[in-house]
C-alpha cells in the first residue's frame, strides 16, 4: 500500500491543529504594550506548540520517506498519534487560561508524553509490518533522543507540582533537543534516491 494517502490525510489534520491553535489565541484587550505583555503567555505557549507540531511533521515527512510497507496496523498507529496530537490545541488553551497553573501544566506534559509514545509505537509497528530488513530500523538505531525525552517530560509533569517554569524549561528543552535535523534521516534519503536514480540510469 502507498504512503502518499496517509502522508496526505496527516498533513491535512496537522494543518487542523495549528489553525485550531491560532484560533484559540487571545487578542491583546488594548493597544498599549503593557496589554500585548499580558498576552505574552498565551503567544508563548502556543510558539511551544506550534514548534512541537511542526517537529512531528518534519519527522513524519522524513519518516514515511524511508518506509515501503504500510498496512492496517501502521494506519492505526499513525491515527494513534494524531489523536494525541489533536489535542494539544486543548492542553495549550487550558494551561494559557489558567496561566500555568500546576494541573494544566502537567496535563500539557503528559499529552506530550503520549504524542512521544505514540511515535514509539508507530515506528516499531512498521518495523514489524517491514520485516528484519527495514531499511528506517537500520536509520532509527540506538535513537537516544527517543528514549530521553519521555524521561525530561515525566520530570517536567513532576515538576509542574513545585515550579511550573521548570517544566515549561523542560519541554522547550525537548522540543530545541528536536528541532536539530536528523541527519541519518537526511543521508538515508538521499542515498535512496541516488540508488533509484542509478538503477533508472541502468536501465
């Protein structure tokens, strides 16, 4: 089965969530500066979402490059992330209103958290839907930034019970940590086009 349907339809939801989210942000009530400072969380916490949705496109993007087998299980384990991701227009809007109160705070990590298992899943379910010779196994490898960064979001949802700054600390830590390319995903692509362009030239 292709890849190009689920690519299509995960970037038509993603592209959901961030207009969601941009609908969710509170205009300043006045015109003076000290108005748009006071919306100053609210800018801030959606600029955290909209960089982690933007981290889980690019990856998905690259992602699906090096994949040559969807099935059933990969479709729903990639529906399986969306729905977490869906609902961070939800934790963000409620940690904005509430001004980074402990709870909301918290939530938003742990949907954070679940957005990061549900990659997890999604990555080791087309490992087994591709067999031993997957070529985004041999890519993914040790993949140290995937098993940190459940352990920064579990601190930074223990944290929002003491000091809900170090867990937003913790979370943009997590989301700067993504946003430096993958390059293993860069070079296998790029490998693999070189590849089909060699073989086309062949023939």
């Amino acid at each position: 089965m292709p890849t190009s349907r689920l690519e299509a339809f995960s970037d038509g939801v993603l592209a959901i969530i961030i207009t969601i989210m941009v609908l969710e942000l509170k205009i300043p009530h006045g015109p003076t500066a000290h108005d748009l400072l006071a919306a100053a969380p609210g800018l801030l916490t959606y600029l955290l979402s909209f960089v982690y949705i933007g981290i889980y496109w690019n990856n998905h993007h690259h992602l699906f490059q090096l994949v040559s087998t969807v099935n059933g299980a990969v479709l729903w384990a990639n529906l399986h992330l969306l729905f977490w991701l869906s609902l961070l227009p939800f934790t963000t809007a409620w940690m904005d209103d509430e001004r980074l109160a402990p709870l909301p705070t918290a939530v938003y990590g742990v949907d954070l958290l679940l957005c990061a298992i549900a990659w997890y899943v999604l990555q080791q379910v087309i490992f087994r839907a591709e067999g031993a010779g997957s070529r985004l196994r041999r890519v993914v490898g040790t993949d140290l930034k995937g098993k940190l960064s459940p352990l920064l979001y579990v601190l930074g949802i223990a944290a929002a019970a003491w000091q809900t700054w170090i867990s937003i600390v913790l979370y943009t830590v997590v989301a700067l940590a993504w946003l430096v390319p993958d390059r293993r995903f860069e070079r296998a692509i790029a490998a693999a086009a070189d590849s089909s362009d060699g073989d086309g030239s062949d023939r």
